[in-house]
C-alpha cells in the first residue's frame, strides 16, 4: 500500500509538472474581411465626396473651406479675427440644425434647442466639435460634413441612418 501511494504521488508530481501547450486557432483568417471593409470605406468615401462637390457646385456663390478635420464649411455670418474662438475647456453655447445632404430638415433648430457644451470634455459628433472650434461669437457657419464626421456607422439611432452625410448650420451664440 505504501508503494502504491508513493507511485500515485509521483506520478501527480510528474503530471502536474508539465509546461502549458498553446492553443491552436480553430479558424485561420487571412485577414480578407479587414481588406474588404477597406475596399468599402473607400467606395463610401468615393460617393459622399461626389455628392459633397456636387452640392457646392450648385451653391457656387459660397466659398466652400476644406478643413484640416475632412468637413467643408462657409460662413453665413463672419465677423472680425480680432474675437477669440472658443479653447479647450470653454462652455459654449449654440445652436445648430441637421439636413441632409438633399435639403431635407432632420432636426430644427428648435427640435435640437439652444446647446452648452464644454470644449473637448463632452461628447459630440467630430465634425460639430471641430467646427466650433472655428468659429466666433455671433458667427453663423454652414458645415457640409462626410459620415466619417458626423454619426458614422451607428447613426443617431433616431431620425439620422449609418453612414450619413450631414449639412449643419450653426450659430455660436456665446463663449464662457
């Protein structure tokens, strides 16, 4: 009996002391799904970028600006260089309204009401946040946005559908 539990133990030691094996995939990806999704992003991008040229060809006296962010922008109301725009940590407020790319209102500027906003510490979509940083007290601006910067793959999960472009007037009332 005394052997046998000697054996026992040491065949347990022996077991236990056996180095971890890795574990093989089940499956092998040959990392097509990332290229396809890179082929469709890039015919995406293809298409807003036609539509967005073509509305600024029809709005043609408007001096459309690219910014360094990938929206297009002109001012309805510019005022002086002089005022300071809005920094990091400033509350804004402003109000803003949501079209499409053909014209038609998604949201008034009466359905969004009047907004505050703390520079780069709350959340909001990219193209609206860079485009605040643009502007000055009293300005109004007309932002033509590519999905990318406005509500991309996940939309508003409201009245605003994946991958949308937007066209957004605001008006930066105020700076604090």
């Amino acid at each position: 009996m005394y052997k046998f539990l000697i054996l026992a133990c040491a065949t347990l030691l022996f077991v236990s002391c056996k180095s971890p094996e890795a574990r093989r995939p089940e499956s092998i990806s040959s990392g097509s799904f990332i290229q396809e999704s890179v082929e469709r992003n890039k015919e995406l991008y293809a298409k807003e970028q036609m539509s967005i040229e073509s509305i600024m060809k029809q709005n043609s006296e408007h001096e459309y600006m690219a910014s360094q962010s990938g929206f297009w922008y002109f001012y309805n109301t510019k005022l002086a260089d002089s005022i300071a725009s809005p920094h990091f940590g400033d509350i804004v407020n402003f109000n803003y309204n949501v079209k499409s790319l053909n014209g038609a209102l998604i949201y008034s500027k009466a359905d969004l009401k009047t907004q505050n906003y703390a520079m780069d510490k709350q959340e909001i979509f990219t193209g609206l946040r860079e485009g605040l940083k643009l502007m000055k007290i009293g300005e109004t601006v007309k932002f033509i946005i590519p999905s990318f910067n406005a509500y991309n793959v996940v939309g508003d999960e409201n009245k605003i559908g994946v991958n949308t472009s937007i066209i957004s007037t605001v008006t930066l009332i105020n700076i604090k």
